[in-house]
C-alpha cells in the first residue's frame, strides 16, 4: 500500500510542478544570498578601506549599513520564500495529497 501511494504521487504532474518549482526558486534564493553575503566578505577582504570610511564627519563608517543590509537582505530573502511557500507551494501541496488520497 504504502510503495502504490508513493508511486502515485511521484507520478502526480503536479508534484512534479511543486518539485521543480521549489528547487527553482530555492536555488535562486541561495545563489542571490551567496552573492549578496560572499560579495560582503570579499569587500572586507580586498577593500578594508570602503568599509573602513567615514560617512561625513560623524564617526560611523559605511562598513555599519552595508553589513546592516546583509542582515536586511537575508531577513528579506526569507520572507519571501515564506510568502511564496504558504500561498503557491502549500496549495499545491494540498492538491497533491487530495489527489492521492482519492
């Protein structure tokens, strides 16, 4: 019983749509975070002295928002994939299992 269901379910077209379509968007949310927080440390790495300047004639260098914005990035990166995956991914979902349970 528990093999005929998993056959049918990997057979669903529309598994098959959630699969690729998460493994997609997954992997288009991790290459733009790779991106965005290996671009940051290869910034520290080879160019101290960007991070390192002042902002006008305060004492807070441009190292501050720049590493505030990874962190605002990846907070943003996250909840996209949750919003896309409680509304398009879950339903999907949800049609799955309705249609194998038939």
């Amino acid at each position: 019983m528990e093999a005929s269901l998993a056959e049918r379910i990997a057979a669903d077209p529309n598994y098959q749509k959630l699969k690729s379509e998460r493994s997609r968007f997954g992997w288009t949310l991790t290459i733009a975070m790779l991106v965005v927080y290996y671009g940051f440390v290869l910034l520290i790495a080879f160019d101290k002295d960007v991070l390192a300047a002042r902002m006008g004639s305060g004492v807070m260098t441009w190292g501050i928002p720049i590493g505030f914005g990874v962190i605002i990035f990846t907070i943003l990166v996250t909840g996209i994939y949750v919003r896309r995956a409680n509304s398009e991914f879950d339903e999907l979902s949800e049609k799955i299992k309705r249609e194998a349970l038939k």
